[in-house]
C-alpha cells in the first residue's frame, strides 16, 4: 500500500535556495500537521524522522541523549522532540556560532515564530499542558478567551 503525503509533494515545487534547514522545517511541519494521526504519535514520528536524519543524512553515530520509547511522559516526550528539532535545525543551519549561541537567538521570538514546526510543538504544549506549566510558575489560569488566557499570579514560582 503506497501511502501519499499531499503536504511533502507540495514541498518538492518549493526553492529553498540550498537553506535545507528551511526543507527540514516544512517536512517536520508536514509531519505534525498530518490529521491522519493523534498529536502524540505525529511528534513520535517526527523524532523519529530526526534520529533517522542525524544517522542517514548527516553520517553521525547518534544516540539521543535519552531512550525515547522508555519514556513515558508526553510532556518529556514533546519536549525531547523540539531540543531534537532544534538540534537538527542548528546542524543544517551552517550556523557559524555555537549551539549556545544558536539557541540564545533562537530565544528570540522574532526568529523561533518563523519557524513552523516549532510553533506547531510550542502551541500544543500550551494548549495540552498550559495549565501545568502556569501552576509551576505560581500562576493559576482563571479563564480562557480568544486571544489567550485570564491568570492571576499566585507569587509561588518553582523551578
């Protein structure tokens, strides 16, 4: 049964101008907005579409820093997959500076909000798990509205 991704043929009448990190972020976008699937099991794909990319694309012996499938918080597993992503994202960067730097820049929400795929992760771990990350911060979410939420800081912040 061949199995026909409409959003990864789109990506072949795109010009990257040899930016294959810009290629590498819609073919992760593409695979975390596949609909066909739960959000869950789209991030398991797209980690394991980076470790495959790290050994069969850029030659390294790698082994993530964690065994994923032992894991079993989705939280640590989304948040596995976008140090993975950003990872990958640095490597086919050419980024001339570290990955310290990389990452400082990568702060900056002028430059993390052009990239899909990471918005994609950042929105689900909000909506999946905003309420647990406000709470460790002190901060309790007293409503949701259409342009985000109602919080009222409780002073409690915990690292």
């Amino acid at each position: 049964m061949k199995v026909k991704y409409k959003k990864l043929e789109d990506l072949k009448v795109k010009d990257y101008k040899g930016r294959i990190d810009l290629l590498l972020d819609d073919i992760c976008n593409s695979f975390l907005n596949d609909d066909r699937f739960v959000m869950m099991d789209r991030i398991d794909m797209t980690f394991k579409y980076l470790v495959d990319t790290f050994k069969n694309i850029l030659k390294l012996e790698y082994d993530p820093p964690c065994d994923y499938n032992k894991l079993d918080d989705d939280r640590d597993k989304l948040e596995v997959t976008l140090e993975q992503y950003k990872f990958a994202k640095y490597l086919f960067s050419g980024a001339k500076g570290s990955y310290e730097s990389y990452l400082d820049q990568l702060e900056q929400y002028e430059v993390f909000s052009k990239d899909k795929a990471i918005m994609t992760l950042i929105d689900y771990k909000l909506a999946r798990f905003g309420n647990e990350i406000f709470k460790e911060m002190g901060i309790e979410i007293v409503d949701r509205i259409d342009r985000g939420f109602i919080v009222r800081d409780n002073g409690l912040y915990k690292n």
